[in-house]
C-alpha cells in the first residue's frame, strides 16, 4: 500500500524530528507513507502542488489535512470548503482513494507568543469546528474515508487532563504525533 500525506505543518511534522513524525512512524514493509506537508500551507497551497505532490507519487491513498492556515490568515471556509472538494474529486479522477482528515484541537490560551496579534485564536478555533462539521457531512454525504484526528485527539485529552501534548498549543510533541500514528492504524483497520 502506497499513501501520500497531503497538508500543512501537522502533516510536516513542525517541531519534531523527521523519524518522530506520525507519517513516518506508519511506515512498514508492506506500506509506504510519503510526507508531503508543508509547514503554514493552505489548502490553496495544496491543490496547487497537487499534481507534483499526489498524482506523480501514485499512491492507492491520500489523506488531506488543512484548513487552520487559511482560517488563521482569513480565508473564508466557503474557500477551504471548495478547495477540499476539489482535492477529493482531483484524487478520484486520479485513481486514489481520498481520506478527508480533520486536524487535531488546539489550545488558544497556549499559543506561541505574537500569533496571538496576527488573529483571534478563539475565532479561529469556532471556525475550524464549523469547518470539521462540514468535513465530517461531506464524508457522510459521498461515503467518503475520513479520520477525525479533532474528534480522536480531544478524548485522549480528556482522558489525560494536564497532561501537555503539545509543543505550542498547536503543533505536537512526539508524543502526541505517536498517539495520531495509532489514530491512522485504527481507522486503517476499518478501512
């Protein structure tokens, strides 16, 4: 099995060592997963690098996660919304099996200093759940392969009250990129 991981600085692995990141710990013998997230891309950035990133690589799979950096930089969800449908239609077309994944929960209070005067991370954080919701009925809607990283993550942190999985209240500690690498292996198990 070949999957290519289409994203942002989740995907990339912001902060942590190449050989701690979740796509790369989901690598065995017999499955190849290829990294192609890009730190502080948009879902605009990714269908743009989308033939160089998905459709060359000619993977049976392909996860798409983004839409933080546009909410972050004020794009609308209408556009985020447009830009992952057109992802799965383009990965469809292409012979890939599309995953709609949506991106962890972040944590306003504990952002790194200054990104706090750039946006509302409050703001920010009600509008990523209106777009997860769509994201979850557009799966629903089209049956498509989908995995909640939002929904998965927020009960291993309410099962771990203070424990901190996170570097800067966005981007994950090696730990927290283990705990979504067991997150991808369940849903696989559905797949």
């Amino acid at each position: 099995m070949r999957t290519v991981c289409l994203g942002d600085s989740f995907t990339q692995g912001f902060g942590v060592a190449r050989d701690e990141n979740w796509v790369y710990l989901l690598n065995t013998p017999c499955s190849t997963f290829i990294n192609k997230g890009v730190n502080g891309d948009t879902t605009g950035g990714m269908l743009a690098r989308f033939c160089s990133d998905a459709v060359n690589e000619k993977p049976n799979y392909l996860f798409i996660t983004g839409g933080f950096n546009d909410l972050f930089a004020g794009v609308s969800e209408t556009v985020v919304q447009a830009n992952y449908f057109a992802m799965v239609h383009q990965a469809f077309h292409n012979n890939m099996i599309p995953v709609v994944c949506t991106s962890p929960p972040f944590d306003p209070a504990a952002a790194r200093a200054g990104w706090p005067e750039l946006t509302s991370f409050d703001l920010v954080k009600m509008r990523y759940e209106t777009l997860r919701e769509w994201l979850l009925s557009l799966c629903r809607g089209f049956d498509l392969l989908h995995v909640d990283f939002y929904g998965e993550f927020q009960k291993v942190l309410s099962r771990n009250p203070g424990k901190n999985f996170y570097l800067d209240g966005i981007h994950l500690t090696a730990e927290g990129h283990e705990i979504i690498a067991d997150i991808v292996l369940e849903a696989l198990r559905g797949f």
